[in-house]
C-alpha cells in the first residue's frame, strides 16, 4: 500500500498554502505530501469566489484567530505577492458612514486599534470628495494596508513551489472514508474523472481537513476512527451561507475600495465595492443562507443592490449592473445566531487548545481566509505532530 506521511484534503488556497508552507519547513524535511483535491483543478470553491482583497483586520474581536491571523497574514502576503511576482495592489479603502453612524465608525476604529492596526485615518466628506469624486459620505476611515491579490496567480504559485518540494498534487480524487488502524490513517479515495472508478486506499500518517465548505463531512468521516468521541449533536456544522456580485458598467471610476458600515449581525461586510487589478468595479456580495450548492445568481437582486449602492454612489443605475458571479461562505454559525471565529479542531472533532495533533481540521474559514491562508498555514506548522 502507498504512504504518505501528511495529506492534506482540499486544494483550494488553505490546502494549498498548508502544502506549500509545510513542504518547505525543514521541521518537515524528507517527509512525503499529497494534497487531495476532488475537482479537477484547484480552487474551484471558495478560494475562486471571493472579494479578493487583502483586508487590514479591522472588524473582528481582538485575540480572536480572525484578527490575529488576518493582520499576519497580510504582512506575509504582501511579501509573498512580491517575492513571486503576483499581481496585486495595496490600494486602500475607504469605510463610509452617515453623521448617524459617526459613533459606530470611531467604535471600528478603536477595534481595529485593539487588533493591532493602527494607520486608519479619519477623513472628511471632503477628504473623500478629494480621493473618490463620485463618492457620497459624511466621514468615513481611510485603511492604506487593504488591496487587492490575484487569488488564481496566488494559488498556482503556491501549488508549484509545493510541487517543487516534492507535495504530490492528486487532482479528481475526492475523500470518501478514513479508518484508524491504531497507529495509521487508511483514506479512501474515489476517481471523480470516471463513473464506477476503483477506490484508491492509501495510508497516513497525519491528516490536514482543509475542504472548506465540506469541512464538516470530512470530520465526520472519522466517525469510524476509534478516536472520535464528540457526537454528531457537539460537533460543529457548517452552514452554506451565499454571497452573489454584480460587476458594474456604468461611467464611475474608483481608486479604492469602498465599503459601507458592516451589517449589524456581521453576517457580511455589507455590499461594498471592490476593484480589480484591471480597473473593473465589482458589487457584492449580499449574505443568504441556502440548502444546497448552487452558484446561480438571481439576477432580480439587481434592484436591492442598486438601492443599496445608491447610498454611498448616488449616481449608480439598474442598468449599469450586470450579474457577475456568486460565492459561498462555510458559516460555522447558522442564520440569525452570533459570528464564529475559525476554528481547529484535532481527530476526536474538540477544539485543539493547546496540543499538537496529526488530525487537524479547519472549520469555518470564511472571510478573512484568502488573507489569512500564509499565517494560518504557517500556524499549522507549529501545530501539526506525526506522532
Ligand atoms: C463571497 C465571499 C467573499 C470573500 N471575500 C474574501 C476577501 O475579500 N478576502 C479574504 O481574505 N477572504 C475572503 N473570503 C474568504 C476566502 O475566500 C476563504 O476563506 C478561502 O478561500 C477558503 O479557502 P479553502 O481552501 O478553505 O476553501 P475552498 O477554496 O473551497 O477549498 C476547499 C477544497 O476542498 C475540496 N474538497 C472538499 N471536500 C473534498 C473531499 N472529500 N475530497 C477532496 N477534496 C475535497 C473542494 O473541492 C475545494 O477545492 C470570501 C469568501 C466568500 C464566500
């Protein structure tokens, strides 16, 4: 039987970051990496459908892995983006709010403080004026370290440097069972290129669940691993929460981002506007909870979003949007229920503490995970045991 000594499931910029990060440690020199990947190329999910933007670490709670791993992870991949020649921007961006909404603006930027970002600066509705002419605000905080990062470009240079240290990329093999011999993990594989394909069995020695939306089906196959212990009822689940954009073909030009107040719930940012390394302007994404997987977007939100836009680009039409793509977060909170932080869990499905352990799971990894990937990544390495 084959054998590696770490798989890593799910090839999407987590996955991809893990390998890479691992792969080149020397703690884990000379030992062997495959990344599993039921599709047939990589980032096919989440990592494909997103903002794409480098966030700062303003909104979350200090201390929580959110914060601490977003500003880290910025640090690490602004520096990265630059040492492989990936196309990004550190083009800043702009939070606006009405008078009512002065207090909340200067709450964010005292957490944003308490996280460790300090550059935010307070700006006038004439500042803004001055830097974004189409533009509509009373005040708003102006974030320099926010951008932009081709993710597909981030991604493709992550899975070749792990490839060029050795990480076998196994595309169309998706996970569908692990057992736990006492002292080894056994996956089975199915081949998703062919209908009726034989399962391919292998075994490990240490396990990363990176498959983000499908995270928690993935922990649950250890169910049949003597090692799981948490029941179902315990046990984290993840909630597909959608997000669609629309791009934006009207005359208005933007030099930055722009984003409203968060929502109250923080279920989303709100539908704010990102720009892309072409200059292209995009709308979204809005926050629904849905049942199943499906990237269709609905394009009668067009009049929802343009009421929403309106409020901070007063000249935006109906017609000047266009149905763009959608995205899916993996919530780990349900509709209606509090935000979740990310969350590591080892091969019983309880939260990892302060143990190392060859299983780790990571659940949750919305929003802020692009910008996150290299820190969390770089956490793993400290955490992960192949004993
Ligand atoms: C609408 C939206 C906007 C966002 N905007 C931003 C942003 O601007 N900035 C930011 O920092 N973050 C943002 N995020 C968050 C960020 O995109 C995610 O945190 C990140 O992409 C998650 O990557 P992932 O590798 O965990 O998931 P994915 O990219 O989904 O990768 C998981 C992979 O696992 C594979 N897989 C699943 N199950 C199996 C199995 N059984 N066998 C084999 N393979 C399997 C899947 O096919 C998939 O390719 C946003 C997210 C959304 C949804």
């Amino acid at each position: 039987m084959d054998r590696f000594d770490i798989s890593i499931i799910g090839g999407g910029v987590i996955g991809l970051a893990v390998a890479r990060t691992l792969s080149t440690d020397l703690r884990f020199a000379n030992k062997s990496f495959v990344i599993l990947e039921q599709e047939a190329q990589f980032g096919q999910h989440i990592s494909s459908r997103n903002s794409e933007v480098i966030h700062a670490g303003i909104y979350y709670p200090e201390d929580s892995l959110k914060a601490r791993l977003c500003v880290r992870g910025k640090a690490l991949l602004y520096d990265y983006c630059q040492k492989h020649d990936i196309a990004h921007k550190r083009c800043g961006k702009l939070i606006v709010a009405s008078d009512k909404e002065r207090d909340a603006l200067l709450a964010l930027q005292q957490q944003a403080l308490r996280n460790g970002v300090s550059d935010l600066e307070l700006l006038t509705a004439a500042d803004v004026r001055q830097r974004e002419p189409d533009i509509k605000c009373d005040l708003a905080l102006f974030s320099p370290s926010s951008g932009i990062v081709d993710s597909h470009q981030l991604m493709a240079t992550l899975l070749h440097e792990s490839e060029a240290a050795g990480a076998l990329f196994a595309r169309q093999t998706r996970v569908s069972g692990i057992e736990f011999t006492g002292k080894e993990f056994l996956i089975d594989t199915v081949n998703t290129a062919e209908s009726g394909a034989e399962n391919y069995r292998f075994a490990s020695a240490a396990i990363v669940n990176c498959a983000g939306l499908f995270a928690d089906k993935v922990l649950a196959m250890f169910d049949g691993a003597d090692q799981s212990r948490l029941s179902t009822t315990q046990r984290p689940a993840i909630h597909f929460c959608k997000g669609d954009y629309f791009s934006y073909t009207g005359a208005a030009r933007l030099n930055h981002l722009v984003y409203p107040m968060p929502e109250a719930n923080t279920v989303g940012l709100g539908i704010h506007a990102t720009i892309d390394l072409g200059g292209g302007i995009r709308f979204g994404p809005d926050a629904e909870y849905v049942e199943s997987l499906d990237y269709d977007i609905d394009a009668r939100k067009k009049t929802t979003f343009a009421n929403a836009i309106r409020r901070y680009l007063p000249s935006i039409k109906e017609d000047d949007l266009q149905p763009a793509y959608s995205g899916i977060r993996p919530k780990l909170s349900a509709a209606g229920e509090a935000a979740r932080d990310f969350v590591l869990l080892n091969a019983a499905g309880y939260e990892l503490g302060t143990d190392n352990s060859r299983v780790i799971h990571l659940m949750g990894i919305e929003s802020p995970g692009l910008t996150s990937s290299l820190a969390l990544a770089e956490m793993l390495a400290d955490r992960l045991s192949l004993e």
